[in-house]
C-alpha cells in the first residue's frame, strides 16, 4: 500500500501518527464519487477492491462533521477509533498548487475536466446543499435529534469537578496496568491468614494508598472525602476498568491485524483461570516490516457443549473482537485428548462457513504428541497424563535430575554415548518431541529404578514426604502393564509418522516435499491396519518382554476383569483385548486425522511453497505454482497478470547472478528490496506465511506463546485473571490512557456521578 494520501497535490505520509486515513470505500457508487472528486484520471479504470487494498485519503480532505470517533460493533465496549461516517465523501481537495511549479514531476496525475463535467459537478453540488437544507429543517421540528448531532459533534469544555474526576480515573488505571505488567494479582491476604480484629488491604487497596502517602493531590483528595466504611474502589469499579484495560490493549495488536488484511487463529491447550477452564487465543499475522508474528489476543470461556462452543468462539472474534473471518486463511488448535474431539467441531463449523480458513496442524507442536492427544481411547489419555506428570516430577529440582543421570549411567555402561544423550533430553522437555514414545522405552527401566530409589532411600538420602508419595504414586503407575502396551502400540504406530511430522518443522523445503510424502505414509499406514494381527502380535510380543524385564505382572485392566466375572465362557485373552480396544483405534484413527489435517486445500497451500527461490532452485525451475495457487486467486491485487508475473519471479532467480544466494524462507523473500515489483507473489507469500504449520523463522515475533507459558507457570492457578494476564503478557503494547478514561465515563458514569458512587461499603472490625 502506498505511503502517500492518494489525493492530488497531498505529500502527507500514512505513517504520521497524528493524522487518521481511511481507505476508498468498498461500495461502487461511493467509490465512483471518491475517485471523481479526487480528479485522478489514472485510478478511473480501477475496481472499488483495488483502490479499497491500495489506496487511501488522509483526513484532511473530509468535513469535519464527517469524522468521529466511535466503534459501534455488537456486545462490544472496546475504545473509540477515528471513523468516517457511512455516508462520507471527500470534498477538500487542493487542485492548483502544481501549477505554480511547472518544473515539478507529480505522480498523480490530475484530470482536466470538460465544460459539460464541470456543469454536472455543479448540479451534484446544487443537489447536495438542497439536501442539507432538508435536513436542516427536519432537525428544528426535531430538537431531541438536533440536540443529539450536537452532542456527536461538539464537545463541550469540563467541569472543574469532571477535571478532577479524570485525573482521579486516571490514576485508577495506572495503577490496575502496573499491576498487570508485574504480574501482581489483585487479592491480597487470603481471609484466613489474617488474624483476627484486624484489617488488610487488598494489593490494589494496598497501592493505592502507597501513592497516597507519595503525595499524590488528586488521590489524596478523593480519599478525604470518602467515608470511613467504604471501599476506595469497589470491586465491580476494579472489574469494569479491568476489562477496559483489556479491550484497548487488545484493541492494539487487533489494529494491526485488521491492517495487514489477512490472519490465522491458534488455539493453545486449555487452562484454568480461577476455577474456569479458558481456550487461550492467538493470533497470526504479517505486519508493516513483513515480519510474520504470533500474538496473543485473549482468552475464551471453554464450553462443554461443542456446538455451543463454536458459536460463542465464531461470535467473540467477529461481533467484539471486530475481525472479519473472511480474511481468515489458516486455523489450528493446540489441545490435550479430552478437547480435542470438540475442537475439531469448532473447526468444521468454521470451515463450513469459510472454506479458506484452511484446518491445519500448529508448528509449535510436534505431528506426534498431536496425533497422540487426539487418539480418543482412555488408556491413551491417562498414558499421556502419566507421562506428563513424570517429566514434570523430575523437573521440580536438580536433585532428582541428578539421581536419574546417576541411574542412566549405572544401566548404559557399555554405551557412553547413549547415555549422554538420554541425560540431555531428560534435562529437556522431552514429552513434546517427535520420536517421545521411543525415549520413553528406553528409559523406563531407568526411570523405574530411580522412583524405586526415592521411595526406598536408604538414610544417606532423605526425600520429603511429598517427594516420596508423588514417586509411589508415580512408579505404580508405569509400572501397570496397561501403561506399558499403550507406549509401546503408541512407538510403533506412530513410527510411521515421525520423519514426515519432522519434515513439516523443519526448513521451507522440507516442508514442502513433505507435502508430497504424505501418499507414502497414508499407505504404510493402511497396510497395517490390513495386516493389523501380524503388527499387533509383534507389539504386543514387545510390550510383553519389557514388563518381564522390569518384573511386571501382565494382566488386563482391573475394570474389564470385573466385568468378565460373570461371563465363564469367556476365550479372550491380553493380546486379542488390546488389539480391539487399543491397536486398532488408534491406527485408525491416525489415518483418518491424517486426511482430515492434511485437506486437499492444505496440500495445495503446501504445494505453492514453491515460490520461495531455493525450492524453485532444487526443482531446476521447473514449477507450477499457478495451478495451486487458484484457491487464492481473489487475494490477489492483479490476478490476470499471475501467469506473467510468475515467469518473471522465475526468470529473476534462474539467471541471477553466481554471487547471489537463493532466499531459502517466506521471511527472507518478503525482506527482499524489490519484492514489491511482483505483487501478486508478494501476495502469495504472505498468505502462506500465516498458515499454522509454517513456523515462525524470526524468534523476536513468537512472544505471545512464549508469555503466554511463562504467566501461566509463573502464576498461581488462583490469582489468574484473563484481563491482567492480556497485560501481563502484552507489557510493551503502548496504552492511551486519556482514551481508557474517557470509555469508562461513556460506559459506566454519568456526567456529574462520581466513581465512588459506584463503592461498596465493608464491615468496621
């Protein structure tokens, strides 16, 4: 998009900040008006799409009484933005200054008009002031109307009283920002902990007076003329700005996503946020400086029902985040096994109403731990908890990682290196890798002889109770056979699986050739669901060994041996059981999340990753990326153009220059200097850039994700609130806090109500 306001004669740049620009309108008729006002004769023969994606008019060519500041969207308070009104056109114009300077080369071109032109432009003009004249007359036998355009237009001067009030609003919201930055949570003292007769301050009660005691005049005021048994700042008030806060925070990033047009949502695992489970929501998009960035933007109330879920997921991001899922071309959902089967809901409703909202796999997240928690059998599920639960004990302390090395090295004496290696993934957060399942087999006799160690230490080594249960409850836990049939079923299947899931993380052209293996492995894959009691013979003959060795019982589970009870004819045994309830639902259904995850619309997307030069370079540039870029066709600014375009962009690298290195990523492409003179390419890449499944090649731009774990690590599950944990994660989002003010007034104030209007009163003790 051009820098430069499209009006002739106009130098003023979009990147000034204290100047709003508004894109030509989308609608035919009032576009045609814009581009005849304008009098550019070189933007007549462009559609209303075009001008809407490329051009824009500063705010100096509209009356005033056509700007205001507002944002009317359903079930949303979010801050004002400076808006045209829907009827607007732009009537200002400077159409002589260029004749001054005959030497000047002005890039926009001004139409010379006609004598019949210039009589039809008076007549519009004629027509426009008659209308104004009706209007105005309409509005004196309508005072309350009248009354209400003056108030939208005119703002009156405040009070000394409302003044103070802002400034004492104000300072509220200093304070609630620090504390979302810090991280510090707005309870203080839990009731119990306080003794008896005496009274503690919440910590924003506590902060507050803090500031009180620093001289603070406006505070100090207010707090003198507030009565003795009342709350500064009642809890609703603390709500009420809390959510504000939050919604201008928002309201930042959201800016800048609605800018770059086109976006992707990621969902991460479910939380818990005082009691209630949240879906945490990211953002992907391209912005200004090309850079790719994943940002976090909120967190949702998580819905049993899947139908229900979807709904309110679809109606938060388009009615009160305003973002039209029209542009939405990518969507992936991070979630343990319980979720997992809902999510997939979410996305099918989606994509029912936006095709191109392509459902992908996240890059954040290894093909195999995601294959793993959508497996939707029991066993599987508590395995993976298990699992979970072992990494996280052994990471509490450098002690316990210690007695593991220690056990690693007793048990691969005779392979060093082995042994080096598995104690530098312990030491990592080994659940998420591709091949997990295979390094917990290995390691599970060692990670059973160290829970064994803690529990039975002798007095040289002393563990703390706690330490000592969670081992004993841990070590019965991978030490029952059920556990061990589920890892090992899980190793093999999902062997098939690793190096293409590890293709897919890896470099651009790994993931694109990656595209092209998923036949082969769909067909493995189907050969052993064919030939599934010879696998699973082996498998289980495997499981079996590895309990002997470790000196577990093999059994069935103690719920289906009740069950048979009853049943004295009962034939069936450990190794046909486990092949009906475990070997064969999982392969089957890694198949079918195989093709559901990997749509032909995905593969085609994945296919168009051609256009990054070094992929171009291994297939001797002899692509075809104009056949699998059809389903982006309307994304493009000059689609006509594509096929050219793309010979051009091929032709460019095939007879570059033998200094010149071949840009291997999407980021490295997009940062090339000339890349503007192949829009349609430029285009291409950007769309691309923002599927879930390519990952992000600048680390600088993954915040969101990598805040988003340490606040939810760093934060009791307690003290978690959704609006601090947006500002806590979002600390270097600049904030107006003017325009925090002035929304909390409009919202929850009248002119002359004072906040603490608004306080609750406590008890004297």
């Amino acid at each position: 998009m051009p820098n430069f306001c499209a009006a002739p004669n106009c130098t003023r740049k979009s990147t000034q900040s204290d100047l709003a620009f508004f894109r030509f309108p989308r609608d035919p008729a009032r576009c045609q008006k814009w581009v005849e006002n304008c009098r550019r004769a070189d933007l007549e023969d462009k559609t209303p799409d075009q001008l809407n994606k490329h051009y824009r008019l500063c705010a100096k060519h509209f009356e005033t009484s056509m700007i205001c500041r507002t944002r009317k969207l359903k079930n949303d308070w979010s801050p004002y933005r400076t808006v045209l009104r829907d009827n607007a056109i732009p009537t200002i114009f400077d159409l002589t200054s260029h004749l001054n300077n005959p030497h000047s080369r002005h890039r926009k071109r001004i139409k010379e008009l006609s004598e019949d032109e210039i009589r039809t432009l008076k007549q519009k003009k004629i027509e426009e002031t008659s209308e104004q004249e009706q209007e105005t007359n309409s509005n004196a036998q309508n005072p309350s109307a009248e009354a209400g355009n003056q108030q939208d237009g005119n703002v009156l001067p405040l009070t000394l009283e409302e003044k103070e009030n802002k400034e004492y609003l104000k300072s509220l919201f200093e304070i609630l920002i620090l504390m979302g930055k810090q991280n510090i949570p707005l309870d203080g003292h839990e009731a119990d902990e306080i003794p008896e007769g005496l009274f503690a301050p919440d910590n924003f009660q506590a902060l507050l007076e803090c500031r009180i005691n620093s001289g603070e005049e406006v505070l100090r005021k207010r707090f003198e003329t507030t009565a003795v048994n009342t709350l500064f700042c009642s809890k609703t008030q603390q709500r009420q700005m809390l959510e504000i806060c939050e919604s201008c925070i928002r309201e930042e990033t959201l800016r800048e996503v609605r800018d770059s047009h086109f976006f992707s949502i990621i969902t991460d695992d479910v939380v818990d946020i005082a009691g209630e489970e949240h879906l945490p929501v990211l953002v992907r998009f391209v912005d200004d400086a090309h850079n790719l960035r994943e940002e976090f933007v909120g967190f949702l109330p998580y819905e049993a029902d899947a139908e229900i879920l979807a709904v309110k997921f679809h109606t938060t991001i388009t009615e009160k985040w305003g973002l039209n899922m029209e542009y939405c071309r990518g969507q992936a959902y991070i979630v343990s096994s319980g979720f997992s089967s809902k999510m997939k809901v979410v996305a099918s409703r989606l994509l029912e109403k936006y095709p191109q909202a392509v459902y992908t796999l996240c890059s954040s997240c290894a093909l195999n731990a995601w294959l793993a928690k959508s497996v939707p059998v029991i066993g599987v599920s508590v395995a993976l908890g298990t699992i979970e639960e072992v990494c996280s004990f052994f990471h509490r302390s450098p002690q316990l990682l210690l007695e593991l090395d220690n056990v690693i090295s007793v048990l691969f004496q005779n392979s060093e290196e082995r042994a080096k290696e598995l104690k530098e993934i312990c030491h990592s957060q080994w659940t998420g890798r591709h091949d997990a399942f295979e390094i917990l087999v290995d390691l599970l006799q060692a990670l059973v002889l160290c829970l064994d160690g803690i529990i039975n230490s002798d007095t040289n080594i002393r563990w703390n109770n706690y330490i000592a249960g969670r081992a004993f409850v841990l070590c019965s836990a991978v030490t029952d056979f059920d556990f061990i049939v589920t890892i090992v079923v899980l190793k093999n299947v999902l062997s098939f699986t690793r190096a293409f899931g590890k293709n897919l993380q890896g470099q651009t052209s790994d993931v694109f050739f990656a595209a092209s293996s998923l036949t082969a492995v769909l067909h493995s894959l189907n050969e052993v669901m064919e030939n599934i009691e010879v696998y699973h013979e082996f498998w289980f003959e495997e499981a079996t060994n590895l309990a002997t060795k470790l000196d577990i019982q093999m059994k069935l589970p103690g719920k289906f041996r009740r069950a048979q009870q009853g049943n004295l004819g009962s034939q069936l045994t450990s190794e046909s059981y486990y092949k009906d309830t475990l070997s064969v639902p999982t392969v089957e259904h890694i198949i079918q999340e195989l093709k559901d995850i990997f749509s032909e619309q995905h593969l085609k997307a994945l296919k168009c990753l051609s256009l990054v030069p070094s992929v171009m370079g291994q297939l001797k540039f002899n692509t075809s990326e104009e056949h699998h870029a059809d389903m982006y066709r309307s994304d493009l600014p000059n689609p006509d153009t594509l096929s050219a375009e793309l010979h051009c962009w091929r032709i460019k690298w095939k007879h570059r220059g033998k200094d010149i290195e071949l840009p291997s990523t999407i980021y490295e492409a997009l940062h090339l200097p000339d890349i503007k003179f192949f829009p349609n390419v430029y285009a291409l890449l950007k769309v691309l850039c923002i599927l879930p499944v390519m990952k992000v090649e600048n680390e600088r731009y993954e915040n969101g994700r990598k805040r988003l774990k340490a606040y939810l690590r760093n934060t009791l599950t307690d003290q978690r609130s959704s609006n601090l944990a947006l500002l806590n994660i979002n600390f270097d989002i600049k904030h107006d806090l003017d325009l925090m003010v002035d929304t909390y007034i409009k919202l929850y104030t009248n002119k002359s109500e004072l906040p603490t209007n608004n306080s609750e009163t406590i008890e004297n003790t």
